[in-house]
C-alpha cells in the first residue's frame, strides 16, 4: 500500500507511480511541492537521532573539547536533495486531498437523487448539478458538461464523460469524435439544431479514465431526470458506458447495437432506445461505421414513424 506520507525515495516514486495509474495529469495546489527534499530533510533528521545516544560523555573529558565535537551532527545542514533543488526556497504544503473532494458512497448517491428530483426544469437541474459536491471527479475537472443541442428535439444522444476538448468548452463531443457525430447526424438529415446532446458522466475524468461505478452511480440520477425532462421520442445510447448504465444491461456493445431497447423515466414514460458504437471507437476501429451507419437508419425510420 502506498504511504500516506512517503518518506524515501522508494515510497515517492510508489505514490507517483500510483497517481500516475489513477489519471492524475493536473496539480490541486497552486504551488510545487519538492518530496524528495522533504524526504531528504527527515532522512537526516533520523540519522541525527540515532547518532545522538551513541557518543555517551566521557568520565575525563578535556575542558578544551570544541562544542562540534560534543554535539551530534545537526539536522541543520541536511544532505543536498535528490532533486538537485533547494528545499528551503520550496513553500511548505501538506500532501493531502482538498478538503471540499468527496468520497463516492451512497450517501453522495442518495444526495444526487434527492436534487435530481427536486429539479423542474432542465436550467434548474444545471444549476443543482453545478452546486453539487458529491462527486469527486468535479474538483479535477475544469467545466461541468452539461449538454447541447436542442432541449425541445425528438432525438436525445447520450455518451458516457467528457473528455479534454469537452471539459475545456463545457460542452459535449466537440473533439474529432464530436466532429464524426455531427457527420453522422447530417447523414440522416439531422444536425445539433435537432438533436439534444448530452452524456452519463458531467464531468470529465482525470487522465481520461474509466468512470468508477461508484462515480457512475452517483451521476445518474441527473442523466434520468435529464433524459425525463427532455423527453425525446427517441434515444440513442452512445457506446457501451451509456447502454449499461440507461438500459440496466451487462451485454457488451456489440451485442447490444443495432437491437430496439426501452429506457423507462422515473415518472414511467417508455422510450425506444437505440445502442449504437462510440464515435471515438469509430475512429479506432473505421470498419464498423457501416454498423453505426445502419443503425442511424433505424433511427431515421423510427423518427419518421413517430412523427
């Protein structure tokens, strides 16, 4: 387990290496913070600790002994830090998450259900998602994605998180793989002036990692009762992030796209919904975008077919 203050090299590198595997790429305080020194400094304060008792004062000593020999070495001169940078021009700072980062649990979970409900209106359910602090992933992100598009549309697409041209914007899928989405749109005659766009998670994750389920479970509540006010008469789940969390579904994506689901609200309204290929597994992967390509047909016809 990594330390939870490191004091070697050995246990820095740990604790880096564990950030590193986590997401971490952007710094919660405003100033650097130079742990090899700090580890230097304590490295030398314990060897001057453990020198002190080993030099007992001798029965006949010499009154002309100079004070350096009588004292241990002190910690005042520690070794030059391994980082080749002076400690003391460092400002000290604890090592610690802010204060404000909630843990996901229930209880942030149960929080997110009572707001989401409480919200009327699509602007307010913005604002309770703006004011809210049970997730975590909030205070590494630099703008709450909330959605795009028009709120009054038949068709609401919804992704999975945000990445970093979205988090930069606020706004979702406007990177490469929004780019190929609004493709996609326009070859069923639809554009983002018809369309209502949003995604599961509002807030991008660090690194771009994996949403955690816990993360996941807490989001949810605001994605329902947005999908709830918006009322689409159709849905597209945009990967398999998307369809396991809106359809209560374990299938992979691949089994899953192509085949009419149904996402029930909380108020019981029943509304096709249609799994279908990230964009951005899209651009890994371009010989499926004849799968995605059938699938935007079905939802042409199913929109036709509901008008």
């Amino acid at each position: 387990m990594t330390a939870a203050s490191p004091d070697t090299p050995a246990e820095i590198a740990e604790l880096l290496a564990f950030y590193a595997s986590a997401g971490v790429d952007d710094a919660l305080e405003d100033a650097p913070i130079n742990r090899f020194a700090e580890a230097a400094a304590k490295s030398a304060e314990r060897r001057a600790a453990e020198r002190a008792p080993a030099a007992p004062p001798r029965e006949a000593a010499p009154e002309s002994r100079t004070a350096p020999e009588q004292a241990p070495a002190r910690a005042e001169n520690p070794p030059a830090p391994l980082s080749g940078l002076d400690a003391a021009n460092i400002p000290d700072a604890p090592a610690r998450v802010p204060a404000a980062a909630a843990v996901p649990d229930e209880a942030q979970a149960a929080a997110a259900r009572q707001l989401a409900a409480s919200a009327s209106t699509l602007e307010e359910l913005r604002q309770h998602m703006a004011a809210f602090d049970g997730c975590n992933l909030k205070f590494t992100a630099k703008n709450l994605v909330f959605a795009d598009g028009n709120p009054n549309a038949d068709l609401m697409l919804v992704g999975e998180a945000p990445g970093r041209d979205e988090d930069l914007e606020g706004l979702p899928f406007v990177g490469r793989s929004g780019r190929l989405l609004d493709r996609m749109l326009a070859a069923i005659g639809l554009d983002r002036g018809s369309a209502y766009i949003a995604n599961v998670i509002p807030w991008r994750p660090p690194g771009n990692r994996t949403p955690t389920p816990h993360e996941t479970e807490i989001c949810r509540p605001f994605i329902e009762r947005q999908i709830e006010l918006v009322n689409p008469k159709v849905l597209i789940n945009l990967g398999g992030p998307s369809a396991k969390t809106l359809l209560n579904t374990t299938e992979g994506i691949l089994r899953l796209r192509g085949n009419w689901r149904v996402h029930t609200t909380a108020s019981g309204i029943a509304i096709p919904a249609m799994p279908t290929l990230h964009p951005a597994y899209l651009l890994r992967t371009p010989a499926h975008k004849k799968l995605a390509w059938r699938d935007f047909l079905e939802v042409k016809a199913k929109l036709k077919g509901l008008a």
